[in-house]
C-alpha cells in the first residue's frame, strides 16, 4: 500500500520517467534532422529506434513503479447458460410463426441462395486467362517451332561456332526472348562420350536442352565442368548431359527435354521443332 | 478537469460507464508468455503502418519501365515498373528503403510471434473448451499471414523472389487434375504473367489484410468474452482470473510492449540489410541466384522439396509429380492436424468440460511428445533449406548433407519426442519439481507403461471444499460495496477488480469466483486506498494552478480597478504594495 506523500522510491521512478520520454523526444528530433539532411537509413533506424525505445521504457516504469501490479481477482461467470434462459431462447425459435419451422419456404429459400452462389462463381472464369488456350496446353505449348531461330539473351542470332566448348550458352528463341517456358541452353559436348544420345539430338556434339529444371522449374544455370553436369541452384537437383540430361541427383525425377536443331540456310541455328518434352516442373496431364 | 467533463458528456449520451467500469477492471495474468499474442498484434500494427507508406511509391505493374536513378548500375535499364519502382523507393525515396527494410523484418516477427503464441496455446492446452473457436481462428490467421508473407515477398518482381514465385507455381501445378487449372486461375495465364504483380498487390494490401483485421477483431471479441486461462496456483480457480488490470497496469505495460516492438523493428529495419532487390536484379526467365533462400516460415517448404526423393508416378497415365508430396500434402495435412487437433485430443481423453485453468506441458506427456516432435520435424526441415549454404561453410559435398538430412528429418523428430514424452511422464509421476531434480528412478518409472490417463490433476467439477483460513471478506464504502479474498495459510490477499455498486452485485462476484467460500462482511474499510504519485502529483499541480489562477483573477480585478479609479482619478500607490506580497506566496 501506498503512502499519499510520495516515496524516495517513486520520486525517482518518476525521475527515470520523464528522462527516458526526454530520450525519445530527442530520438525523434533526431530521425527529423536526419530526414531534413537529405536521409541516412540507419540514422534514421537508429533515431526511430531511439525514440521508441525511449518511450518503451519510460511506459514500463510506470508501469513496473507507480501503479499497483498483480493482486486482483475478476470472477468468471462460465459458459453454462441458464437452463431457463437457454430455454426461452429456444422457444423463441420453436414458436410457431417462427421462419425456421417453414421448412417449406426455408426450401425454397435455400435453392435460391445456392443458385445465386453458384452463378457468383462464373465470373471466376475471367480470372483465367482469355487467350482460349487450356492451361495444361499452354503449359506444352512453347514458343519454339520447326525454324524458329536460336538467339542469344543479346537478341543476336547464333552459328554453331558460336557455342564454344565447356561453357554454357543461353539460348532464347527468336522474337519471344521473355517467354517463361522457352528458355535452353547450348553446350558442345565430345559425342564420343554420350552414354545415352541426347533426346533432341545433336550437330555434331552440340546439344541444345530446356533451361528449366524438371523439379519445380528454376533455370538449371550452374554447369559443373569436366563432368558434363548441370546443377539447379534452387533445390540442388543435377543433370548428367551425357547421359540424355538424366536426373542423377536431387530431387529432380525426369531428364530435361532436348531441343531439335539444324543448321538453318542462312548458317544460322534453328529449332526443327517443338522441345521433346513440355518444358519444367510436371503437372497432371504431362505426356 | 477537461477529460472528466467530455467522459461524463459522451457517458450521458452514450451510457458506456457499465460497460467500461467493466473494461477497465478486466485482469489479465501476470505471464511473460501471454503476451506473445500482442508481439503478434503490434507487429501486424506495425506491419499496416509502414505497408501503407509503402504503397504510395510502390508500381504494382509488369509493365516495361527505365529506371531513372541514383543506383548507378541500373541506372537506364529497362526493367518492370514494379522492380523499378522498389529499387526507387529504395534509393531515391528518403526514408523509404528504412520503411521498407522495417515492413519486411515485421513480417518476420510477425510470423515468429504467431508461431510462438500457438506453441504456447498449444503446450498449456489452452484451446480446450470454450476455446477451440478462437484456435480455429488463430490457425487460419497463419495461413493468411503466410499468404501474405509470400505475396509480399513476390510483389519486387526480383531475382530471388521470381524463382520463389516459380517454384510455388510449380508446386501448384503438381495437384492432381486441377493443378494447372489452379496456377492459371491465380496468375492469369503461364507464368511469368502480366496480371500477376496486380493480383498479388490487390491480395497483399487488400484482401488478405481485411481478413486479418475481421478475424483480429473476433480473436479479440471472443478473448474478451471468454475471459483469459491462468495457469494454476494459490486464489486461482477455474472459475476466476488473478492479475493486474487492464487500467492502469495492462494498458502502460502494452503501449509499452508496442514501443518495444516498434523500436526493435526500427532498429533492425534501419541497421540490418534485408531483401537487397537491387542486388538480385531484375526477375528474367533465364536467370537464377545461388544460393537461393526463402525467408523463413516458407523455408520448411523448400526444405521438403530438397529433401524428398524423386519418386513420382503416373495414375492412369496421368503424372503426380514429386513435388506434391512435400509441396501440397505435407502443408495440407499439417495444418489439417492443426486444425483438428482439439477435436482429436478430445476424443482421446474424452474430457468435455470447461476449462479455465491451464495445463502444465508435463500434465500431457502425448500432447508434449507429439508437439516436440512436429517442430523438430519442421525445424530440421527449416535448416535443410539451406543444405547448398551449409555445404559450402563445412567444406562437405551438398548431397552428402542430403542424405544425412533425410535422415535426420525422420530419426529427429522421433528422438526428440520420445525425450519429450518421457520427460513429461518423469516430471508427472515423480516428485521433481523441476528437470535438475529428476532422479533416475523417476526415468525408469517413466517408461513403463501407464494405466488410464489419471484424472488426479484435473480441477473436479464441484467446488473445492472449504479449506480453513480461507474468506471472503466486504465491507462498505460509502455508497459503494468491495470485497476481497484471504487466505492466511499462505498470506495471499487478492482484491476484487473493481467496486459493487452494491452489497448484492459484490457477494454475486464473490460466490462466482470462490463458490463455497465463506463470506464475512468486515467493519469499515481494511485499508483505506491512497491516491497514487500521479493524483498527488496532479493534486499538488492542480493546487498550484488554483493558486496561480486566483493570483491572475486578483491581478485583473485589481487592474480593472485601477483603471476605473484612473478615469476618476490619478493612481494609487498603495495598490502596487498590496499586489507584491502575493506574488510570491504559492509555491
């Protein structure tokens, strides 16, 4: 209990109060001058900071010092409603002009609002996209086609030369290079050591394949030299491009699809055709 | 003065004193861990205020745009209006990248908050009757703040987030029958769409944030109505709440809760680098970061997806790929099981009554084991997502960590369970008060096994009989009646919340909060209550306001006279002596 005069006690209580509001006053004259000298994120963290801590201190002082803490009690009238009015409640319900004992109209009541609810969810349709393409076919569907041109992410056509030994090169092709689905990659491989030929084939050693990895779709962008493997940095699932682009490790289950090429006319790289499988991760009706 | 009289203004319009004679006198229990809620609370307060900011800046289109700005390696390229206008906001905006960096760090607290709060819900059984709604709700808030975590995380149309947009997209793709039906559905096309940075924001800032805000209110609504759970101990009954109240006491500690929240959320918004989107880059289908990371309360997901095998297979020619499992059904039956989980306990134990008090986690060996269990499963699952990192810190090769992790995240949760549970039953049956005094014999009786579930620890239904030393003791005070409980065995006194305007409405509280205890009506007021520092400060102030004020009405009148004395005649010297001595006087 309390005396009415004060306490040394609460005296400085009140002391270290108003000392911590005057730190926070100054903690926010601080994030304004920081602001006003054109804005320093971590001066202005730390004057924000200061501020609110500040505050914070001086709220549970007060709390903690100068105002009783603990020793009440607040009854608790439970959840068992009385029996009689329990009761009442549900006569008023029972009664006989009660809309709930109108099974009947409540029937027909109900029809209406499914109906209502039903013909709400059309308009969900709008959601999908309306290119009338069905999503599993969007999703098999890739820019790529017999003749379309391999460029690189500069835009620039490609000659088989261009794909030099031991690296990767992107691919994209020519005229949709933001495609999601499209993107591949280049590598000139020795066929001498293909264990299993690559899907799509190759010229002479080169070898283009979907970029996307078949786990869940991240770009297989990490080649591992020497051993002919590509690496996905998402999930660490791993290709063996001499083996058909295989899965050998991670937890990626199908290999990635190759891509038909030929030497275009022009000396130019082309696509004869669509990826030999629909690019990335798997859905229901992947073939 | 200026409060008292608009309080007594809006009560008489609005007849509120009942219900906040109420409100004010609500206790809440003293426990650290109660306010794990509120953490939750603030950081969502928080995360509205700086996300509102945000949006001012923030261009929720995939439209092409060239950024013009003060970061020089970007400066002119053409990226997507939503990158460029982050990476703007970042740089150019003053403030901005603070306000940013502080919106992301709340999201992270928040959802630390969430996740701590149900542990503790969870481990002191505080979502048995009447409380399995309010855990219903709570559950589905996590879902939503997730929701919410991961479109706000996606909306920078960076690198990092682009490839996390992808892999999800991929996940729901892997659904049977409806999965690509469903990504189409959300994104508006094949991903990378053009709708998808606009429906992300309008679900970021709109409707998921309106959700929360209902379901806080309820949340709420129903913890008011409900009443708080105590854990148990001298005076507390399952039929009252012992603590301090919500005026003065809970009302400074929470504000000063907030501030703390608000102060290490600044602190860390404005020194700890989070999300650098400049550095990612822009979102390119061709691209991808290493290492590649989510943020946290997403990792177990990514973790699955690296940990589970490449097992997938085909139901009448149709493909269920292998991220599925750890994508769909892994979060789908945990937070099934979380959702069941009252039910299911309830079944078990087939315990249908109310409770108000606690659990010890020791009083439930299988809630405490399984519940271990699940967050070392996903704790395991948390650090797998960053095998590729920890692989290149320990030198080892990532698929050896693989393995070792697949291991780990079944044999773990197992051990730790069991350790759990045994634990719990040793603390139970024995006489340890705490783990450093359980002996060896309390572990051996542990692993045997038990008979029924004993009932022992359970508050029976009928009120406890009367114990001596124990009263219930009011008296009058003027026009009012209080009263308080006693119990001289263990010199506890604990004084009811608020006053009774009279004798009957006091003895009512009294007999619902100690049924069967004596009552005695004491002579007089035991101890008359003080006025508190800040009445007596503001009694000193308000005395020397009066002082001062009468000080200024003599000066006026004084002055007034003089002057009327000046239209009669000239001044008079006397007046100016008169008027010293009080100057000095208060004080």
């Amino acid at each position: 209990m309390r005396r009415p005069t004060p306490s040394p006690a609460e005296e400085s209580a009140s002391r270290r109060i108003v000392g911590a509001f005057l730190v926070s006053a100054a903690g926010a004259v601080g994030f304004a001058v920081t602001y006003g000298l054109g804005g320093d994120t971590r001066w202005e963290g730390v004057c924000l900071a200061v501020a609110f801590a500040g505050l914070a201190v001086g709220l549970a002082v007060w709390a903690r010092r100068l105002v009783p803490v603990g020793g009440y009690v607040e009854e608790h009238e439970g959840f068992t409603p009385p029996p009689a009015e329990q009761a009442m409640t549900a006569a008023e319900f029972a009664a006989p002009d009660s809309p709930t004992r109108r099974y009947g109209l409540l029937a027909a009541l109900g029809f209406a609002l499914t109906a209502l609810g039903v013909a709400a969810l059309f308009p969900l349709r709008s959601l999908l996209p309306w290119d009338r393409v069905r999503p599993p076919r969007a999703l098999k569907d890739t820019p790529w086609g017999a003749g379309v041109r391999l460029v690189d992410g500069t835009g620039r056509p490609l000659r088989p030369d261009d794909v030099p030994a031991e690296t990767m090169v992107a691919v994209f092709p020519e005229g949709d290079p933001d495609a999601g689905d499209a993107p591949a990659f280049a590598v000139r491989l020795d066929p001498e050591r293909f264990s299993r030929p690559p899907a799509g084939g190759h010229l002479g050693g080169l070898v283009v394949w979907s970029m996307l990895c078949t786990h869940a779709g991240c770009p297989v962008r990490l080649y591992l030299k020497g051993t002919g493997r590509v690496l996905c940095p998402c999930h660490q699932s791993s290709f063996d491009l001499l083996a058909g682009a295989r899965a050998v490790a991670g937890p990626a289950a199908r290999p990635l699809p190759g891509l038909p090429i030929e030497v275009g006319p022009d000396g130019f790289l082309r696509a004869t055709g669509d990826f030999t499988a629909p690019p990335g991760a798997g859905f229901w009706s992947r073939p | 003065m200026i409060m008292d009289r608009l309080a007594r203004a809006l009560d008489d319009r609005l007849r509120l004193s009942p219900v906040t004679r109420r409100a004010l006198a609500k206790v809440f229990p003293d426990h650290w861990s109660f306010m794990l809620g509120e953490l939750a609370l603030y950081s969502f307060v928080a995360l509205i205020l700086t996300g509102v900011y945000l949006t001012f800046f923030f261009d929720a289109s995939s439209a092409d745009r060239v950024y013009q700005g003060s970061y020089a390696p970007l400066d002119g390229s053409t990226t997507s209006a939503a990158y460029a206008s982050v990476v703007r906001l970042s740089w150019d905006v003053r403030a901005g990248l603070l306000i940013r960096q502080t919106h992301h760090w709340a999201s992270l607290v928040f959802l630390a908050a969430i996740v701590l709060h149900l542990a503790r819900i969870f481990f002191t059984g505080a979502f048995r009757k009447p409380r399995e709604l309010n855990w219903l709700i709570g559950v589905t808030m996590l879902t939503l703040a997730l929701a919410n975590g991961f479109t706000g995380y996606s909306m920078p149309d960076d690198l990092l987030s682009g490839l996390g947009l992808r892999i999800i997209t991929s996940v729901v793709e892997s659904i049977p029958l409806v999965g690509t039906w469903l990504a189409a559905l959300a994104l508006g096309g094949e991903f990378p769409s053009d709708a998808m940075i606009p429906r992300m924001f309008v679900t970021h800032v709109l409707l998921v944030p309106a959700v929360l805000v209902a379901l806080i209110s309820l949340h709420l609504g129903i913890l008011v109505r409900q009443k708080h759970t105590q854990f148990p101990g001298p005076g507390r009954t399952e039929h009252n709440v012992v603590g301090s109240r919500l005026w003065p006491s809970y009302t400074l500690r929470s504000l000063a809760l907030f501030a703390w929240v608000l102060a290490v959320l600044f602190a860390l918004g404005g020194l700890a680098q989070i999300n650098p989107v400049w550095l990612y880059g822009p979102f390119e289908p061709a691209q991808s970061t290493s290492p590649a990371q989510p943020d946290w309360y997403v990792a177990w997901g990514d973790g699955a997806l690296r940990l589970f095998p490449p097992w997938e297979f085909r139901i009448g020619g149709y493909l269920v790929p292998a991220p599925f499992f750890p994508g769909v059904v892994l979060g789908g039956l945990a937070f099934l099981a979380l959702y069941l989980w009252p039910f299911a306990e309830r079944l078990r134990t087939r315990d249908r009554r109310q409770h108000h008090l606690l659990d010890r986690p020791r009083d439930h060996p299988v809630r405490i084991g399984v519940g271990v269990a699940a967050l070392t499963f996903f704790a395991v699952l948390v650090v797998a997502a960053g095998d590729d990192v920890l692989a290149r810190l320990l030198g080892v090769p990532v698929y050896d960590l693989l393995y070792l992790f697949r291991i780990l995240v079944l044999a773990l949760p197992i051990l730790t369970g069991a350790v759990a549970f045994l634990t719990a039953r040793a603390l139970r049956r024995g006489e340890a008060a705490s783990l450093g005094d359980l002996t060896r014999a309390d572990l051996r009786r542990a692993g045997r096994p038990s008979r029924r579930p004993s009932r022992r620890d359970d508050e029976p239904e009928t009120p406890a009989p009367d114990r001596p030393g124990e009263r219930i003791e009011l008296w009058p005070e003027g026009e009012v009646w209080r009263w308080r409980y006693r119990d001289e065995a263990r010199r506890l006194v604990l004084t009811a919340n608020r006053v009774a305007v009279s004798e009957e409405e006091a003895v009512e509280a009294a007999r619902l909060a100690y049924p069967g205890v004596d009552r005695v009506v004491v002579p007089g007021p035991p101890a008359p209550s003080p006025p508190g520092p800040v009445r007596a400060a503001l009694r000193r102030w308000g005395r020397a306001a009066a002082a001062g004020s009468l000080l200024v009405a003599a000066l006026v009148e004084r002055r007034r006279d003089r002057r009327r004395q000046r239209d009669g005649d000239e001044g008079d010297p006397r007046e100016k002596a008169d008027a010293a001595p009080r100057g000095g006087e208060p004080r």
